[in-house]
C-alpha cells in the first residue's frame, strides 16, 4: 500500500483527539530506522516514513481513534506530518538507552502531554526529565512549552509507565543506579508529584554502567513488573505492583541462561508479559554462534524454580541479535532485530511452548541495505495494552445533526451503577441510554460511575454535546472569472476538532483557487461533514478580426457576436454585437457574459483605395469644397502632390496625403481660373504612379 493511500484510508476512517470511545493511543509506531507499524489495519501496515531514528528506545502518541499525534527518538520529537515540532528539537534523552522515552498523557486534559527521558549507559547525559507538549500548539500540529525539566541524576536505561488503579492517574518508574531502588512517580490532573514512592528490592545494581542495560516491562494489567539487567548481572527481576500505592513487593529473580553467556554479549536484554499475564517472553543474546534466542516462562507460581523449570526455548536465530519485545494493540507481541529487515511476532502468546506460534521476520520493513529494524521498539504506558483499564467516559454516535442521541460507555467492567443528565432536563440511570434534544445547541452531559475499584471513589464525566440543524455550513456552491480568496469555515464549535481536505485543522481557511473545499467536523463523538465547490468560470472568447481598412464612402463590420455576450459595449458607445464604421481609427469592444469581462481591439486605417479629385473648388469660407486635394482617403507611399498657375509657378506642395489647397499662395488669395496638377505615389502593390490634370478655382 503506498503511503497516499494509506493516508486517504487513515482520513477516511477519523481524525479526532477528543473522542474516547476506543483506546488507540499505541496504534501507530515507529521505531530503528524510518520503520514504523500501522495497527489501524489488521495485519498491521509496515511504514517507511519516519523521521527520528534510534537505534533502542522511541515513544509514540496517537489519538483515541489511532490517528498519530507526535513521536519521539528522546532527543527530538516529530509532529504528526514528520517535521520537528515547534521547540522539539533539543531533549536530553539517548538513542542508545534500552527505554529512553515515554509519553504520557496529562489526566484529564486532552491536549497536554509529558514526555519523560533518560539517558544511557556510559554517557555523560544521565538525567530523568520531562517535557511537556501542548497540543492545540502551532496551529494543531504540537509545540513543546516546557523543556529537559530536572528529575533525577544519574538515571538510565530504565523507565516504565502503568495506569494508577483509578485507570486515570499514571505511575512512571525507573531504576536508580547503584542502588536496589526503584522510584514510582505519579502524575495526575495537577501535574507531576515530584516526591516518588521509593521501594527497596535487595538487588543492588552496580559497577559497569552497561549492567543497568535492559528492558523495565509492565504487565498490561499492571500487578507484575519485569525488570532485565543485562552484562555481568545476566538475570531477571520479578515483582509484585500495587497500582493504588506505587509499591514494588515480593522481588524474586531467575537466571534465564543456563549456560553463562559470553560477556562480551549483553545476555537478556528485552522481555514481555502475555495478555494474561501469566507468562513472560525475554530475549538474550548470548553468543555469535547463538545470537537471539527468546525464552518463554510461566511467572504464575512466582517461585525461582518453579518459573525456571517451566521455560521453553521459543526461537533461536544465528544470523540477528535479539532486541525488545513489545506487546500490540492486537494483543500479539513483536520483536526487533537488530539491524533486520523485519519484525518478528508471537501470534498467540497466551499460549504454552511451541503453540505461542513465533513468526520469524513476518513483517517485512524495508530492505537490507537501509537496516530499518535496531534494537527497541517503542514504550508505552503499558495500560493501553489492557482492554479493562479504560478510563471511564462516554461518547455519542452518528451525524452531530441527529437529535435523537444515543450515548455509550466506553468500558463496563468495575461498574456498580451509573447516572446520566442529559443536559435539557433529563436523566436517565441506562448503561446504554438515548435521549431526544428537541431543539438544536449545545448541552453539557454529565455521567456519574458509581464503580467498584481500587479507589472507592465515583468518577463524573462531562461533556459538551453539541446538537445542530446547520447541515450546509460552508454555504452554496459559488463560481466565479477571478481566482477567489474566500473565507470558508464556521464558528468556533465548543469542543470541537476541524478537518480540511488540505489537512488544515482550524475552523476557517481561505480558497486558494478553483476546486472542491470539504470540512469535517468531530465533537465528543459525533461528526459532521460539508463541501463547497468553487469553480472559475471561463470568460468570453472575443476576437473582432485582424487590423482592417477601408476606402472613403465605404464602411467595415466590425463583429463580436460570436463571444455570445450578455452585453457589449463599443467603443462607439454602441451595444449591438456588431456595428459598421466609416472613419479609420482605433475600436474597442468589451463583452460581458456571466458576469465575465473579455474585450478586443482593432484598428481601421485607409486602404490600397482609388485615387478621386475633383475638377474644381470654390475656397469662399462657406465649408462645402472648401480645399482642393484627394477627396477619398487611401493608403499611398512617396506622395507628392503640386499645383501650378497658368505661367507654371508653383502655388502648392505637398507630401502629406490628407493635406488640401485653400486657395492662396503665400497667404495671398489666388484668383479664379483654370490651376494645373500634378501628382506622384506608389500604391500598396509597389507601382509607381504619376497622374495630372486641371481644375478650376472659382470664388
């Protein structure tokens, strides 16, 4: 599938941060080299797309709906059209820390967003920080507005994030070096609590800094947390979470290898829980004759020997070294290998032995050459990968101009009963309810869960629901001669998330030319959707005729009619689609049609005419025959004309064929009698002429 379909599907299919029904959050990821997976498709689709490469650790956000927001490598994050977010370009993370990054949502705020990082083993940078990223920033797109904000020193390699008990609070972990600590963080709606909740294990992790190298998993529902500390320590350690204090109990640990593995290889590295969480994936790399290996356990006894007992040897493979593991929104669990062309997945993890149905390179991302597969993939809060651990909400569905309203809660589990207020009045005590709106507008919805959990507590959701009769919001199709600069959109929805099919996400854009302008509106669950076509109206083809000429008591047609006009207008001043003229000169017509201006021009001048003089004229000053010359116009070249008196003085010259004799020589006038002619031209053909002749002069 090429990336403009897939893009056109992902458009079709949604496009709001705010609704909730669903949780996509994990559905798009990217990872290695420019590789990432789609989980909006089933089986998921391979991406080459991204812009923010590591070799280990990523994070990624997406939507409610698995539309992505933005992605990070821990030192740059990526907003969701690949380009560095506005202030995204400089976190202190490291592409070589096993888990460098996570992002988290802030709890109830649907625009904000903590990104955490780490550093890595044997680097300078070691340092817990976050950031935070809002966004409704740059115009939709994400900026960062708090930056490498000061945790801890000296932490690396290791952080995990899981969903408080309330499923709406998170707790972050990490791992203190040199230590057997492991600090738990909560961040609520109120912000990061700065003060973590530290539990002791007894497993100091010391010495070499590449003995913290490794993978910190939870399980999706959160009870049980995985910790792999790779090198010279080469085991696992497993514990007990309490989701409702951020406590780690009961640490046990286990050796995977049998046989120690080659220290100059990192031993384990990745690990997974099932869905179930009743067994545990771990990749190792042990040696360059035996350089991935995946071991599966079952944990459920929590017993060292027990769970050692139970491991089978998944998968073994010479030619890759074995990286992370990580569990997907189909519940199937993946795995890199470094420097692969593929990604490797368990389709069945639940699933004993040889049944889990391990799936060497299934996934094919690109080829040799661009190494598209590294070590890591990305980390989540691994609560997304638990179907039951939804925060509680409510969506409505169907057209945003449906008055009949049916509501819908996200997640059942953990409900002991709840209440609806509809926001006209009416309630309603349905886990699944509809409520009619007689009149259009917005109301505010309120839900009640009185739940069973580990909080004891009631959650209350509200929600604007916005009810509308205004179908066709952008208004009629328009058309029009110019390229028009139209201001399309709505007014600002309370709640609501805008579309454009350029991709623009505010309530207004303006027309860049001719073509079809669609906005899609989401709020709280509801879409709606609207088009205007524009279109430039072609205007009138006008084309009077070349330059033209005529002879004195003729006349040309000049003619438009075939612009098919609504009106002309001459420069005659006449309105007909075509005119006569007489005189030579400059004409102009402006045609008029749909609205559409078009014109033409021409000029008129004096043709290759016969040459006509009169035999006599009478210069009284009466007006009529006046002068004496050419009477007709024509168009003539070396003209010379002359007039003589009876003893042969000249009394006129001229080379000016419009110029006339009025009778007088040198201001004096001439007296009545016979005046002889002379005259000389070459016509349009090139023939030279010579013509004379009398005429009388008579006052």
């Amino acid at each position: 599938m090429t990336f403009l379909k897939y893009w056109t599907l992902y458009i079709i299919l949604t496009f709001s941060i705010n609704t909730a029904f669903s949780q996509k959050q994990a559905n798009i990821w990217y990872f290695g080299n420019k590789a990432g997976l789609d989980f909006n498709f089933t089986p998921p689709v391979p991406l080459n797309n991204g812009k923010a490469g590591s070799f280990e650790g990523t994070a990624v956000m997406s939507d409610n709906n698995g539309k992505l927001l933005f992605y990070t490598n821990g030192q740059v994050i990526m907003n969701k059209r690949h380009l560095l977010m506005k202030n995204g370009g400089a976190l202190r993370g490291d592409l070589s820390s096993t888990n460098n990054t996570v992002i988290v949502p802030l709890p109830g705020n649907d625009s904000l967003f903590y990104v955490f990082t780490t550093g890595a083993a044997l680097q300078d940078e070691q340092f817990f920080q976050y950031n935070v990223v809002n966004m409704k920033g740059d115009g939709g797109l994400g900026e960062v507005i708090g930056m490498n904000i000061m945790i801890e020193d000296r932490i690396f390699e290791k952080i995990a994030a899981v969903r408080h008990c309330n499923n709406r609070d998170v707790w972050i972990l990490i791992r203190a070096w040199n230590s057997d600590e492991y600090h738990a963080y909560l961040l609520t709606a109120s912000g990061l609590n700065t003060t973590p909740v530290i539990s002791h294990t007894g497993l100091f992790i010391s010495g070499f800094e590449n003995n913290a190298i490794g993978t910190l998993k939870f399980s999706a529902k959160g009870d049980k947390l995985a910790a792999i500390h790779s090198f010279q320590n080469d085991q696992v350690e497993l514990m007990d979470f309490d989701k409702n204090t951020g406590i780690l109990s009961n640490p046990i640990t286990f050796k995977p290898n049998a046989v120690p593995h080659v220290p100059a290889f990192t031993g384990i590295y990745g690990a997974e829980f099932s869905p179930s969480g009743r067994l545990l994936y771990v990749s190792a790399n042990n040696s360059s004759t035996e350089a991935a290996v995946v071991y599966q356990f079952d944990i459920s006894s929590h017993n060292p020997a027990t769970i050692l007992a139970s491991k089978q040897l998944i998968h073994t493979n010479n030619n890759w070294y074995g990286g992370a593991l990580q569990t997907g929104p189909d519940q199937k669990i993946y795995m890199a290998m470094w420097k692969d062309t593929s990604v490797s997945v368990i389709e069945n993890p639940d699933i004993s032995g040889p049944g889990c149905n391990f799936r060497y390179n299934k996934i094919y991302m690109g080829s040799l050459a661009a190494e598209p597969v590294q070590f890591g993939l990305p980390t989540f809060v691994q609560s997304y990968f638990d179907t039951t651990s939804n925060p509680y909400d409510f969506s409505r569905n169907g057209n945003c101009s449906d008055h009949n309203v049916r509501f819908t809660i996200n997640r059942l589990s953990g409900i002991d009963s709840v209440k609806w207020f509809f926001g006209d009045g009416n309630t309603s005590q349905s886990l699944s309810p509809v409520n009619f709106y007689v009149n259009s507008g917005f109301y505010t919805v309120k839900l009640i869960v009185y739940k069973v959990d580990c909080s004891g507590l009631n959650d209350t959701i509200s929600r604007s629901v916005w009810i509308t009769d205004n179908t066709q919001f952008l208004g009629p199709d328009t058309a029009s001669c110019a390229i028009l600069k139209l201001v399309l959109g709505i007014d600002e929805v309370n709640g609501a998330n805008y579309l454009w099919n350029n991709d623009s996400l505010t309530n207004r854009i303006t027309s860049s030319g001719a073509g079809t302008y669609w906005l899609q509106i989401e709020q709280n669950g509801c879409s709606i959707r609207d088009s205007v076509n524009i279109a430039l109206l072609p205007p009138p083809v006008v084309n009077i005729g070349p330059d033209t000429s005529l002879c004195k008591f003729q006349s040309v047609t000049l003619d438009a009619a075939q612009a098919f006009g609504d009106s002309y207008l001459w420069s005659t001043g006449e309105t007909a689609p075509s005119i006569q003229v007489r005189d030579i000169g400059t004409y102009h017509v402006k045609v008029t049609r749909n609205g559409c201006i078009a014109s033409d021009t021409l000029s008129v001048g004096w043709g290759d005419c016969s040459i006509f003089i009169p035999s006599a004229f009478t210069p009284n000053g009466d007006g009529k025959n006046d002068q004496f010359g050419l009477l007709n116009g024509t168009t003539l070249k070396n003209f010379f004309f002359e007039v003589f008196d009876k003893w042969g003085q000249p009394m006129f010259i001229t080379k000016d064929v419009s110029e006339k004799w009025d009778g007088t020589h040198k201001k004096a006038r001439m007296p009545n009698g016979t005046y002889v002619w002379i005259l000389h031209y070459v016509n349009l053909k090139n023939e030279r002429k010579f013509l004379n002749g009398t005429v009388m002069l008579i006052r």
